[in-house]
C-alpha cells in the first residue's frame, strides 16, 4: 500500500534577539486534537505550493507577519498522528528573521513570546520535547526523524542527520 501522509510544516518564529519564539497556546477550540498545549506555527501544504511557500503562507495567516529569513531544520515522519490514525510528514523551519508585529492570538488560540529557557515547561506534546532542541542547537545539518504515534502517544523516536 503506497504510504500517502499529510503534507505540513511547523515554524518556530525567533525573536530578533533571538531569546524568544513564537508559539501558539491553542486554547481556542474545544474539538481541537491540540487543545491546553502549546505549538509551533504552521499547517498542511496546499496544492500547487512548494513547502517552503507554505511555512511562509502560514506564518502569515497564523502570526500576520512575513518570513525574510527561514532555515528548514528538520523532517519528522509522523505514523498515526492524525485525529484518526492519519500519517502526517512535517518540515520543521526555523524563522530566524521577519517583518510586520505578529497578532495576540489567531483561530487556534493566543499567541505568546517565550523565552527559548522556559519553553519546555509550558505543556505541549510528549514528542516535542525530543525534537526541539534539534531545531535550535548549532548544528547545521537537518534533522530527520520518525515519531510514531498510537492512540494519541508517541511510540518511539529516532533520527539521523547527514
């Protein structure tokens, strides 16, 4: 069976001191899969896009602010993630310049400045906490990783970078 994930991207908006990122708590929806955690920006690739139009289309309806300068840090394979078991394939960026003010909050919920030091004390998903730090370290390689998920947990982790 041909595997047929979900196309995405997730953005982590540096501020331009670089102390703090844009994330969003989502809090807006009560059916939201993502709901109480907090979140990069981003969503699904639409046709007739390449990805990296996408991150920049989605950071400008999600924060209202226009991406100059982004780095793809990483892929993550993600089996079974969807609301219904759906498979999803993320390309993670990292946008380390923009212009505009981003928005206090968006459909999916309020947008907040954190300090990149705090970050992974505010609730969000199991699995993020071990990809973050390969999105903001020094290393200049990307990432690639699979996270499978069963019944809304993450299964496994692993990655490579070349």
């Amino acid at each position: 069976m041909p595997y047929t994930p979900i196309a995405a991207t997730l953005g982590y908006v540096l501020s331009a001191d670089g102390k703090r990122v844009l994330l969003v708590h989502r809090n807006a929806r009560p059916d939201d899969q993502h709901l109480g955690k907090y979140n990069g920006l981003g969503g699904k690739m639409e046709l007739n896009e390449d990805i990296a139009e996408c991150m920049r289309r989605e950071i400008a309806e999600e924060a209202g602010i226009e991406c100059t300068s982004m780095q793809l840090r990483g892929t993550i394979n993600w089996p079974g993630f969807g609301k219904q078991g759906e498979d999803w394939l993320g390309f993670i960026f990292l946008i380390d310049g923009f212009t505009g003010q981003a928005h206090g909050e968006n459909e999916e919920g309020t947008l907040e400045w954190v300090p990149l030091e705090s970050m992974y004390d505010l609730p969000m998903w199991e699995g993020d906490r071990h990809f973050l730090p390969l999105i903001f370290d020094g290393d200049p390689r990307p990432f690639h990783g699979v996270m499978p998920y069963k019944d809304g947990r993450m299964q496994s982790w692993a990655f490579s970078r070349y």
